[in-house]
C-alpha cells in the first residue's frame, strides 16, 4: 500500500509560479507524475519522470513546467513557472508502483488557481 501526501497549491496570479510536491510511503514508486483536471475538462496527464530521471511532458506546459524526483525522500516535485489562466484545475499525483504488476495510486488533490 502506498500513501500520497500533496502539498503546494495555492492561488498566484498569470506569469507567477508555484512548486507542487508529493512525498510516497511504501514502496519506491516506478513512476511519479502529475495529472490535472480543469473544470468542465477531462483529466490530463502534465509531467511524469521514472526512478531513472526519464520525463514526458503535456505539450501545453512544456517549456515552463519542470517534473523532478528526490528518490531518497520518495518525493516528486512539479515547478510551475510562467503560469497561465488555462492552467486552473485540481492536481493530482499519480504514481506506479511495480510489484507483481504495476499498481497505480492517486493523491488527494491539489487545487491551482491562476488568475488573470
């Protein structure tokens, strides 16, 4: 069983930035990544990085978005720079952990508010 803790969102203002984070207990994670869901849209993969530091990025945040992992501390960041309207919605973390097959889990929920 892996537990999700999120934390980093906020409200910040067009062209701001925030750092989302998300710290994993249990078994080290294969992959870590972030999905979002904006209002009224379906939920779409952002960022994800593997243990071995291999990224992939949505086309609309690449450029300002930032994925990282500390795998010492089971944790997976998303820095967030040059923030637009378009990017207010509900954050998720998401990882896979590989046992017997891969298990997926999901965070809470992190709410990104960026105003105009």
């Amino acid at each position: 069983q892996v537990q999700l803790v999120e934390s980093g969102g906020g409200l910040v203002q067009a062209g701001g930035s925030l750092r989302l984070s998300c710290a994993a207990s249990g078994s080290i994670p294969r992959v870590m990544g972030w999905y979002r869901r904006a209002p009224g849209k379906q939920r779409e993969l952002v960022a994800r990085i593997t243990s071995g530091g291999t990224t992939n990025y949505a086309d609309s945040v690449k450029g300002r978005f930032t994925i990282s992992r500390d795998n010492a501390k089971n944790t997976v960041y998303l820095q967030m720079n040059s923030l637009k309207p378009d990017d207010t919605a509900v954050y998720y973390c998401n990882v896979l952990v590989l046992l017997s097959r891969d298990y997926e889990y999901w965070g809470q929920g992190t709410q990104v508010t960026v105003s105009s």
